[in-house]
C-alpha cells in the first residue's frame, strides 16, 4: 500500500502564501528600482575614494608576494 507524499505529509500548493510572495515581491521592486540611479553612482564614488586598502589577489598570495611588493 503506497501513500502520496501530499497525503502523507500534508504539504501541498498553498495559494495564499505564493500570492503574498509574488505581491512582496512586486512592492520591494516598485521602490528599489527607483533607487538605482543614486545606488549605482553612489557604489563607485565609494569604490573610488573609501577602498584604500590593497587589492589582494590570488596571484599575489600563491606566489607568497604582497601586494606593496616587500
């Protein structure tokens, strides 16, 4: 005697829950799309004047050199 995984655990479709998810979604799209244009210049000028510290790279540590090369 075989039991559907459905009927055995009680998990199924649930449209309330994937209604709500989609209906977030749409509302997290709505007012984070408009922040783009000021996320996006913003992320640069940070990566311009706030990332100070070296770049580490996977060529530099394997070789055993530092990036300030000492």
């Amino acid at each position: 005697m075989s039991t559907k995984v459905a009927d055995s655990t009680g998990y199924g479709p649930n449209f309330q829950m994937s209604a709500f998810g989609y209906i977030m979604a749409g509302i997290l799209v709505l007012v984070l799309l408009p922040l783009l244009p000021v996320a996006i210049p913003a992320y640069v000028l940070w990566r311009v004047f706030a990332a100070d510290e070296p770049e580490h790279s996977f060529e530099s540590w394997h070789s055993g050199r530092s990036s300030n090369g000492s």
